[in-house]
C-alpha cells in the first residue's frame, strides 16, 4: 500500500482555478463588397465577411461577371469558394 504525503493544514488559500480560456474568434473572410463598381453584392446573412455565407454578385445591365461565377461562399478557413467575380462591360 502506498504511503500518501501528509498535509498540513497551515491556512493557506486552495489554488484558484485556471480561467476559462476564450473562445477563438471565428475567421472572417476579405471584405469585398466595394469591388462592384457596375454591379451589386447581396449576402445571405447580411454580413458577407460571416463563415458559411453565400454571396451573390448582380450586375448592372449591359456588364457581366467574367472571371468566376457570380456566387462565391466565406469558408471556415476565412478564404472564399472561389475567385472573386469581377464585373466587365458585355462584349456583344
């Protein structure tokens, strides 16, 4: 059998518990509804930079997306789905 350490009891204070850590921030992804020059952004949740959200890129008429897709999601890496749209005047 094991001999356990005795303790005195001197007064002293218990050790305080550790505090509870923080949660992480979640990551947001890059601002970019000021890129729109000839079109507009609309986000699913209101906030485009939120993990999760889809944004939609609507182009004034006579411009299109030309680059991607006009759909791009915030990943929960902070990163988007996919190249930002860029908005060019049609080529007919």
């Amino acid at each position: 059998m094991k001999k356990l350490a005795k303790r005195k009891c001197d007064g002293a204070q218990p050790p305080k518990k550790p505090k509870p850590s923080k949660p992480k921030p979640s990551k947001q992804c890059q601002n970019i509804s000021k890129k729109f020059k000839f079109g507009t952004m609309v986000c699913g949740s209101g906030n485009e930079k939120s993990v999760n959200t889809t944004c939609t890129v609507n182009c004034i008429e006579g411009y299109e997306v030309f680059n991607s897709t006009n759909t791009i999601t915030c990943l929960e890496n902070g990163k988007w789905s996919g190249k930002i749209p860029k908005v060019s005047h049609k080529k007919y």
